[in-house]
C-alpha cells in the first residue's frame, strides 16, 4: 500500500500545499484524498482521520503522520532528496522551514491564502512589513549563497515547498519582495505541480464563509479567477 495525503481547498489550504508539492516535485507517488473546508470549524469530522482534527496527513499504511512538517520529516528519512545533499544548504533549509512552521503570524493572518483572487491590499502594518522583510531576506539569502535556481541550490527541496503557498499570497496582495526573490516567486509558481494545484484551486466552487471573510477583511479584491 502506497502513501494517501489527504488535503484541503485548493483555494484556502496553505498548510496542505506544503506536502502535496514537495511530494508531486519529487516524484514521490501518493493517492490525492481531498476534504474540503465547508464550516468554520471542521474539527468533529477531520478527527475522523487526523489526530489533530486538521490536514495535512499523510496514511502510511497503519501509520498516519500528521502536520505539514512532521510529515515533512516522516518522508525526508524514506526520501533522501527532500533535503539538500550539501551540509551547509540542508542545514539552511531545515532552519527556514522550521521558521516558516513556527513564525510569520502577521502575514498570514493579514493576508489570507486565497489562490484564485488578486487583492488590493490595505495599508501594511510594521509588523506585515517586518514579515515580507525577512521573507526577501531568506529568499535572497537562499539564492545567493546556494546559486539557485531553488532556494537552497540547484535542486526543488522542502524549502521550495514550505515558502510556496508564501508565492501564491505575494502574488494575490502584490507584496514587493525585490526583484531576485521575485524571480523564485516566479519560477515557483510556474512550476507544474504548482500549476496543477493552481489549476484545481481555480476550478473550486466550495465557499467557507469564515476564509471568505479573512479575504474582504484583507483588502479591496480585484479580480476573482474561481469557478463559479
């Protein structure tokens, strides 16, 4: 028996776009469950394959993993190139996927993940400012030091996939990240398994209210490119 990734929205689910890339840019076969967000709370019903009560998980087997990183890691000791092979980008990688897990509060709750939409954001915080400010610091870091075209060198690793959703909201909110990071927002977005998520968020006709919400909250939308 193979891996099963259950996910979220295309749409809203940031979380579950972390493993679902990381696996499709590997190569790394998996059957594709998705449960969609479809009240506020989806605790109850997500209980019924997740400890947690929320996606991502990953069934191996007997065995669920869950959480973006822990699965993260339950792959990485059964596929060697979810981390980069150089000791010093692995370690580079770890680090900022473990701050992307733990950190960056301000942008997400200020800029909701919202794959289809483009938003006029409102006026940025110091706090906001501060995120997308660290956000181009790794980015050119990561390039810079690594050579590219991926964020920790030459090959996509768990570094790409954990900043990708990041690459959706810059997108949605125009957050001016400078022209290097740009080029990975760039290359990553139009990477095919991000397009063929991107694909599936823009054919949703689910509707949350409370992520819809989030997104008026966040600003002026602009353009909405979703189904229905």
């Amino acid at each position: 028996m193979g891996y099963v990734l259950i996910t979220a929205n295309r749409n809203y689910s940031s979380w579950s776009l972390r493993p679902w890339v990381l696996m499709k840019a590997l190569d790394i076969p998996f059957a594709d469950r998705l449960e969609p967000f479809t009240q506020p709370t989806n605790y109850a019903a997500f209980r019924s394959f997740s400890p947690t009560g929320q996606v991502p998980a990953l069934v191996d087997g007997d065995h669920t993993q869950w959480d973006s990183l822990g699965i993260t890691l339950y792959l990485a000791d059964r596929h060697p190139a979810v981390w980069p092979a150089d000791p010093a980008a692995r370690a580079f990688a770890q680090g900022v996927v473990c701050e992307m897990h733990a950190g960056f509060a301000t942008l997400r709750n200020d800029c909701t993940m919202n794959v289809g939409v483009r938003v006029k954001p409102r006026p940025p915080s110091a706090a906001l400012l501060r995120d997308v400010a660290r956000l181009r610091e790794i980015f050119e870091t990561g390039l810079t030091r690594f050579g590219g075209p991926w964020l920790a060198g030459a090959a996509f690793t768990a570094a790409d996939a954990f900043y990708a959703p990041v690459a959706f909201r810059i997108r949605t909110y125009g957050l001016d990240v400078g022209p290097l990071a740009q080029g990975w927002v760039d290359r990553v977005i139009a990477h095919p398994a991000m397009r063929q998520w991107e694909a599936e968020a823009l054919a949703e006709t689910w509707r949350e209210a409370s992520h819809e919400e989030e997104l008026a909250a966040a600003g002026e939308i602009v353009a909405d490119y979703r189904a229905g």
